[in-house]
C-alpha cells in the first residue's frame, strides 16, 4: 500500500502583533539589521490579515534561504541612481523586497510632496 509523501498541515492561530514579532525576530536572526526585518515583518502580517497569504508570513522561511544562499543582501545599501521632477531611480543593491519598496515609496512621497 501506497502512502501519501504530502506533509500533514497543522493550522495555528497567532495574534497578528505575536506574529510580526516572530517574523521580524526570524529575520533579524538570518542577518536582517532590526529596522528592516520589522518593516518586512509589518508588511507581511497586513498580507496575511488580508487574505494575500501569498505574500504573507508564509513567505518568511524563503527570504532566510535566499538570504543564507547570498541571492538576498540583508545589508543592502539603498541610494539613488538618478532622480528629476517627477522620477526617481533607487539602486535596491539586491535587499529584500519589501524593504526596498517601502524605502522608494517614502521618497516617492516625499517628491510628490515638494
């Protein structure tokens, strides 16, 4: 007889400040310096309290790897490339994602506001 290789799921519930709090101490362990892992933590949970699990919590054990295997730089530098009036060309220097996006959107706010 045949048994199945599929792994047995097991739900848990976490309440969502629980849940940022391990995530963002998952990644501070992996490298991440603390403000980043917190806004990657945030960001995270809020896709999960959403119901985007895709781009959830779920997601934080594949960051580690990719950051443990050198494709993700805990450290990033962020700078500007360029910039003009209505532009703005942000070097991510290969950090997560997240953290990387959060970043250009505050200087995206911050031109659409001068």
């Amino acid at each position: 007889m045949k048994t199945s290789c599929h792994p047995t799921w097991v739900k848990l519930s976490f309440l969502p400040t629980d849940l940022e709090v391990f995530s963002s101490q998952l990644l501070q362990g992996a490298g991440v310096p603390v403000k980043d892992p917190d806004t990657t933590a945030r960001i995270q949970t809020e896709a999960d309290l959403r119901g985007v699990h895709t781009h959830g919590t779920f997601g934080i054990v594949g960051y580690i790897r990719q950051i443990q295997k050198g494709e993700v730089n805990p450290v990033a530098n962020l700078r500007t490339v360029r910039e003009g009036g209505a532009y703005l060309h942000i070097d991510g220097d290969n950090g997560p994602g997240q953290v990387v996006a959060h970043h250009t959107m505050e200087r995206a706010i911050e031109k659409a506001s001068e």
